[in-house]
C-alpha cells in the first residue's frame, strides 16, 4: 500500500519555511497508524527510559527532546538506498542547528553496527566513515551534542537494548498455568524488543529527524502524522526539510 500512494511531492511554504507533502495513506493504513500502541510493559519502560534522561536537564522546565534516527550502522553505509541519505554523522549533527530549540536528543541507532569491530570488513572509503561516525557518536554520549571538554552540549541518550534488557515478558505455558516472566534475552528478542522501544520512543518526541530510504523512518513519520505528532524533518545530505502531513513511500528508486 505505501508503494501504491505515489511518489508525488508537493512544496509549500509555512511561515516563512519550506515544508514537503506527500499523498495520504490507503484507509486501512490511517486506522492502523492513528492506533498503534505499544505493551503495557514497553510503555512503561520507554517512559522510565525518557524520564530518567530527562533528569539530567535539571532546570525546572518541561523537557522538550528530539529524536533522531540517523541511520549510519554499518550495513546501510553500503546499501542502494544510502545514496538518499548523509552518511556523515559529525555533518547530520550540524543539519540539526537550524532546528527549533529542544532540552535532550534521542539518537535510535544499533550502537554494535556503529561502534563495533565489523567496519575492518567495509571497503576503504565507508570505513573511514565508519570509524569517523563511532568517534563522534562516543564524543557525543560523553560531551553533549555541539560539547566538549569545556562547554557541556545538549544532553543526548540512547535506549534501545538497554531498556529491553529489563522488560519481561510472560512466557507461553500450558492452559491454567501461571506465566512465567522472561526477559527478551532468555526469548532470543533482544534486537526485536530494543527496536520497538527505540520506535515508541520516537513516538514521545517533540520533533523527529528521520531519513528517506529507511522503512523504520519512514513508518515513524506516518505514525506521528496520523497521532497528530508535527515537527517531523526528513533528512538528506542536503540538510533537513519538514514535512507536513504524511512521508513520502518508501522506495530505494
């Protein structure tokens, strides 16, 4: 169905901004993305999550974060559709200047195929990336986005396996039983669990940067859209562009 709304796209200008729109979903598509809600157990532990990184911007304010999903693990650095996306992870920060202000930044990413020993296998010119990419990210955990080591930058964190590593889930048992708790671990779901915490993680943000080319991006935007979400941009190596009302489909073409 996504690939049946067509590809056209229409640009407008919002107070003084430029912003994209695309055809709306199939019907069955809007019921599906206006309801979609997580478990009682994911929810509670993506709120934990964001409660508790939001205490460190201790300033008696509401925390306002954004969230980010800049999708720079190893595996797309190579694939077709990464020629719609900025590969440089110190450039996309900078993209993020230009964007209202915000307390927090939430960066979705699978921190083993950013950071991890799997770039010795990447061609030359995407491990220099690679290897750049898992510099900055580690800078950024450590100083803030835009710190250093004498000016604190905007708190940022990440979720994903960490939090599914404490969610339990009950454990199918024979009728009449009574369910056994078992963490996604035990269940062999970590990857699973730590990608559905970073998507409703994403669904509490205040504004969302995502990138075409990526299906998780892509049915991020529709599902803030129809939740009524705004402030959602769409990233590429030309910087950041909103979008008003659904993304465009998903497609590598």
């Amino acid at each position: 169905m996504q690939r049946q709304r067509g590809k056209a796209k229409v640009a407008s200008t919002v107070d003084n901004r430029t912003v994209s729109s695309y055809p709306e979903h199939h019907p069955v598509e809007k019921a599906i993305n206006t309801i979609l809600r997580p478990s009682e157990a994911i929810h509670n532990a993506v709120k934990t999550a964001i409660q508790s990184s939001a205490g460190s911007v201790d300033d008696g304010k509401p925390t306002k974060f954004l969230a980010l999903h800049p999708r720079i693990e190893h595996d797309m650095l190579q694939h077709r559709c990464s020629r719609f996306m900025e590969k440089n992870l110190t450039r996309i920060f900078e993209h993020l200047r230009g964007l209202p202000l915000f307390d927090l930044l939430f960066i979705a990413v699978n921190a083993e195929l950013v950071t991890g020993e799997r770039s010795a296998a990447l061609p030359l010119n995407v491990r220099e990336i690679a290897l750049e990419n898992a510099v900055v990210l580690n800078h950024t955990r450590t100083y803030g986005l835009f710190g250093n080591d004498s000016h604190a930058g905007i708190p940022a964190f990440e979720s994903g396996s960490r939090t599914a590593e404490n969610i339990l889930f009950p454990e199918e048992e024979k009728p009449g039983a009574i369910p056994r708790l078992v963490s996604a671990e035990s269940l062999g779901l970590t990857s699973l669990v730590a990608s559905i915490v970073n998507f409703f993680t994403i669904t509490e943000a205040e504004g969302f940067v995502g990138v075409k080319g990526s299906s998780f991006s892509t049915d991020l935007f529709s599902v803030r859209h129809y939740m009524g979400k705004g402030g959602n941009y769409l990233l590429s190596p030309d910087g950041v562009n909103e979008l008003v009302g659904p993304p465009p489909p998903h497609s590598c073409n």
